[in-house]
C-alpha cells in the first residue's frame, strides 16, 4: 500500500467521522423532539433504498447481495443493530453528546476482550494492558460512588457494549459471507424492524424538521459512502485510529449547538480510554502484519 493510498484512505476516514457528527447532532435534536423510534425508522428506510442502490449497480445484483448462508446470523446483525442506534440516540438525549461518545469510544476494547473466547483470537498482554487502561478511563468518566453520578451513563456503555457484540457478529459473518452481503442485510432488516416497531410511534412533525430529517438520511448514507470507499482503498486496522476524530468533531459541535461542557473527568477517561483503543488497534496491527508474513 502506497503512502497516497494510505493518506486517501485517512481523509475519506476523518470525512465520514465529520458526516457522522453531523448526524449525531441532528439524530440528537430530532429524538429531543420526537419519538426515537419514529426518528431511527425514517433513517433507515432512507438507508435501505441507499444499500438497495448500491447492491444492485454491484455484479450479480440484488440476488447475489442477498445469497447468504447464514440468513439467522445476518437477521440478529441486523436487529442488533437497530437496538443499539436506539439506545445510543437515547443517550444523545438523556447523558448528552460528549460523554456518550466519550464512554462509546471504548467499543474497540470490548470487541478486543470478546474476541478471545468468541472468535477464538490470540489477545496478548499488551491488549489485555490496554483493555484494563481503557475501562479505568471508563470508570473516571462514570465516577461511581460519586454524588454526582449519572446513571443515564450506563445507557451509553450499554449502547457500546451492543455496538462491540455486533462487531463481533460482523466479524463472523464475513468468514461465509461477502461485506457486500453483510451491508445489505443489515440495511433491509434493519428497515423491517424498525418499521414494524416505528409506525406505533408515528407523530407529526414539524416543516423545518422534515428539512432536518432529510439532512439526517442524507449523511447516514453518505458517512456509509465514504467508509465503503476508505476500506476499499485500505485496510481497516490502517485508519481505525482516526476513527476517534468523531469524538472532536462532536465536541466542537457540542458545546456550541447543545450548550454541553467538556468536564475535567470526561476529558481525563476519554483520553486514557483512547490511548488504550490506539494501544490495543496498533498491537492488533502487528498482529496481522506478522499473520500475513
């Protein structure tokens, strides 16, 4: 992989965390406004006709998208990943922006903690250092036995605990299947699911909000875009330490917007929990270069 290539693959990965800001901060006055569900569903059939697009102008097809061998685990990515936007723009709303993604930044280590007794993975002490470093970083931010605790945090750590597991399950769909088939799955049944919850929680909404809600769609399928495009170029390894840039992008678009504080504890847990992730994605890095040698 050439130094250019690298370099594409970074830019399009600190793009789409940007576009993902974006739809963060609208996903996070929309559900302050209406109903989540209603909210989410909108979002994803918005991002069902983007996978349905994108699969059929691929070879094959739509048929060929939707062969699987393994239909129950791509059913269970896809409804577990409707749970977990679900809980996460519910931790926009209650805990705020900030810290839930300072909490969320530390799905990387939990998928690193899984990936031993699910998938079998060799994690060294190194990773396992990093893992414990990052849930320290967790408990700084959460303060348990504090005053001033915030239970609404849990929401947020449950949301990167079902963002982890579907990681996991992404990872054993791709040994059968293709990230073409995966990427349709998770699109048309996340779309069925969140409709057959959404429609009980249909409620009017507002003109400029309909104008919002189209921005909303807009960046979801564009933030996929530029990710599809970022791994076509590289590996994902290479640039998941940019990945963090959301949590920036989020800052900055907090504190003015929604009137947040970056508060001296999560600025401190958020730090040592991304240290850890960068600690634990350059170990797993070498890993592979070393597998692949």
């Amino acid at each position: 992989m050439s130094r250019d290539t690298l370099n594409r693959g970074i830019a399009l990965m600190i793009a789409a965390c940007f576009t993902f800001a974006m739809q963060d901060g609208i996903s996070r006055h929309l559900a302050g406004e209406y109903n989540v569900f209603m909210v989410v569903m909108i979002r994803y059939w918005f991002f069902a006709a983007f996978v349905l697009v994108v699969a059929a102008r691929k070879a094959g097809g739509l048929r060929a998208a939707a062969a699987t061998a393994q239909p129950m685990l791509q059913i269970t990515r896809g409804l577990l990943l409707i749970a977990e936007i679900c809980v996460t723009v519910v931790a926009f709303v209650m805990l705020g922006l900030i810290p839930t993604h300072a909490i969320f930044a530390s799905f990387p280590l939990i998928i690193a903690a899984l990936s031993g007794p699910v998938l079998g993975e060799k994690v060294g002490p190194w990773r396992w250092g990093a893992i414990g470093v990052g849930f320290l970083g967790i408990l700084v931010i959460l303060r348990p036995g504090v005053a001033v605790f915030e239970p609404e945090a849990l929401i947020a750590l449950g949301a990167a605990f079902l963002w982890a597991i579907y990681g996991i399950l992404t990872r054993l769909a791709a040994r059968r299947d293709t990230s073409a088939t995966s990427f349709f799955w998770t699109g048309t049944v996340g779309a069925v699911g969140m409709t057959v919850v959404g429609l009980w929680f249909w409620e009017p909404m507002r003109g400029p909000d309909w104008g919002w809600m189209a921005v909303l769609c807009v960046t979801g399928a564009l933030g996929h875009w530029l990710l599809i495009r970022c791994y076509e170029l590289v590996e994902a390894s290479a640039v998941q330490p940019f990945a963090y840039f959301q949590l920036v992008f989020v800052t900055m678009m907090a504190i003015p917007v929604f009137g947040e504080t970056l508060e001296t504890n999560v600025a401190i847990g958020a730090a040592m929990v991304i240290g850890a992730g960068l600690v634990a994605a350059w170990r797993e890095r070498r890993a592979e270069r070393a597998a692949t040698s």
